[in-house]
C-alpha cells in the first residue's frame, strides 16, 4: 500500500489510506530526478555567481539567496521518494527535520520573490527612493536575513506537529494536530498574499517599463519577471489542491481517488520548481556567456596562459639580464687588462 498522507503529500484526507492510487511508484523515480537536475544546476548556478558575477549587485544577492532555498528544498526530494515508494523507514527525528526542511525551502522562496519584486518595483517604478545604493543593498541584506528569519521560524510549527505514526503495520510521516485546516491556511497566507504584493508590483513595473524605450531594462525585468512567474505557476495548483483537499466533505472512494491523482500531479509540478531558477537564469545573455566559459574552464585556462606567460617573460628577463651582465663584464676586462 504506498502512502498517500506524509507531509511531502500532505492534505489527503484519512480515507486516502483505503484509497491507495499507484501513481506515487511514478512520483518516486520523478523528484530522484529532480533531485539530479536541480543539485547540478544550482551548482552550476553557483558557481558562475562566485567565479563571474561576484555580489556586488543586489539582485545577484537575491539569485544567491533562492539558490540555496532550491537546495535546502532539493535536499528532502529523495526522502519523499522513498516515502512514495516504501513508505516512511526514517524514524520520527528525520520526519520532522525533512519537514522543517520542506517548509523553509517553501517559505524561503516566496518571501525571496516578493523582496525581489518590491527591491525591482522600487527601482524603476519609484527610481529616486533609495537613492543611495549602498541603502538600497542593506535594504536586500535585511529581507534575505527576514526571509530566513520569518521562514525557519513558521516551519519549526509545522515540525512540531509532524510525527511518524504507524498505521496498520506501515509508518507514515504526517501531521499529528487535528488542526489541519489551521495549517493550510497558514500555507497559503504565505503564498496568497505574497502573490497579491507581486501582482500589484509587476503591474507598476511593466506599466513603467513600457513607457522607457530601454532595452536592457526590459530584458533585466522580463528575466525576473519569468522566475517570479515559474515559481506562482509550479507553487499555484498545488495550494489549490490543499484548500479542496482540506474543504472536501466526500468520502467516497471514487472521489478520493481522483483527488489522490490530481494532487500528484499539482506535486509534481510544485516540486519541479526546484530546477526552474538556473533554466530561467540562462535566459540572461550574460549569464550563458559565464556558463559556457565556466563549462569550458576558461578561467582557468587563462590562468595557466598567463603563468606560462609569467615563466617565458620571467625566462626572457633573465637570459637578458645575464646577458647585460655578461657585456658589462667584457667591457671591463680589457680596463682591468691595461691597469
């Protein structure tokens, strides 16, 4: 029987357990492969921010900051794998830090996003506040530090109430509080209202953006525009499938089956989003340059070019200077000679 109420499925109703879908033996191999996708390109993603673009930008600040709410996600993928395909085998410490774990990467991200936007919408919309830009970084500085802040501390309350539970003969990691309504709704504040706050800026933005003919403005706030997009599209129907899983009064089999296969799909989908970041980077021009220089090790190779043309220079100055010397030398001699 695969398990259709862990906390990577959370929402399903209690009856789900006598409903089971085969659809999580297909969920399992698909996050092992997100999991895959997502760590090579967030390295990826990495190391071209390190090696090419550095921190200096406030928005690169931002990228680095997603970056590594992708990898905190991506980390739990092949646990909730294991989960769809054997059930829960990790124990109740496991359960309730992978859940931890879920949720900052979740919360992380659209907190990130929505700072992102707002720092975005300041910048071209209301373009004279901040006007120093050293302000305006401690201002980013400060919402990533709040992001973390306000995202591990929401997810701590939904560790608490996870738990593994053994259900006839089988563990599952769920939710343990009866609250489960209370707890959707907690999710999708986080979700809703930073999608009304982007909406509302975007809008601004594009407003502005339209009026200047400044194609690389345009190209700046397209790119940002489509992770902000990626994410609401990957994240959407699945905060949808919460709220009519937790609303649903039918407990018929039928019904639960269908729910069952609806929410693995939106699952999918959602958890995909993990790799979306460092596709939609590459949408920057500069960005593929770095990447195919880093993937051709190009710095390095002009390291290696430039000590093998420190050594030659340093050969030449000295085969200069010994002979300099040697024709010093000659020139003294016959002095020597007379005297």
């Amino acid at each position: 029987m695969t398990n259709n109420f862990t906390m990577s499925d959370h929402g399903l109703s209690d009856a789900a357990y006598l409903c089971d879908t085969d659809f999580p033996t297909f969920t399992g191999p698909f996050f092992i492969l997100i999991f895959i996708i997502s760590v090579i390109g967030n390295s990826l993603l990495l190391c071209v921010l390190f090696i090419y673009e550095g921190l200096k930008s406030i928005t690169n600040i931002f990228i680095l900051n997603l970056v590594c709410s992708d990898l905190i996600f991506t980390i739990t993928l092949p646990f909730w794998a294991v989960d769809h395909l054997h059930h829960w085998v990790f124990g109740d410490l496991v359960c309730k830090f992978l859940t931890a774990a879920f949720f900052v990467g979740l919360y992380s991200s659209v907190i990130l996003l929505t700072a992102m936007t707002v720092d975005r919408f300041t910048l071209v919309v209301l373009h004279n506040w901040p006007s120093n830009q050293v302000i305006r970084k401690r201002c980013g500085v400060g919402a990533c530090i709040a992001a973390w802040v306000i995202s591990i501390s929401a997810s701590l309350g939904d560790a608490i109430k996870v738990k593994a539970v053994n259900w006839d003969n089988v563990t599952y990691c769920e939710n343990g509080s009866d609250d489960k309504l209370g707890h959707y709704l907690q999710v999708s504040l986080l979700f809703f209202l930073p999608f009304a706050i982007i909406i509302f800026c975007y809008s601004a933005i594009l407003m502005k953006v339209l009026q200047v003919l400044n194609r690389k403005k345009h190209r700046t706030v397209a790119v940002l525009l489509c992770i902000v997009a990626a994410f609401f599209i990957c994240w959407g129907p699945y905060h949808i499938m919460l709220l009519i899983n937790s609303l649903n009064t039918n407990k018929g089999c039928k019904v639960q089956k269908q729910l069952a296969v609806a929410y693995h799909i939106c699952e999918m989908l959602a958890y995909s989003h993990c790799c979306m970041n460092p596709l939609l980077c590459m949408l920057s021009q500069k960005m593929r340059k770095h990447l195919l220089n880093l993937l051709r090790c190009e710095k390095l190779c002009r390291k290696k070019r430039e000590r093998h043309t420190g050594q030659n220079t340093s050969v030449t100055h000295n085969v200069a200077f010994t002979t300099a010397s040697s024709a010093v030398q000659l020139e003294l001699h016959p002095l020597n000679i007379h005297s």
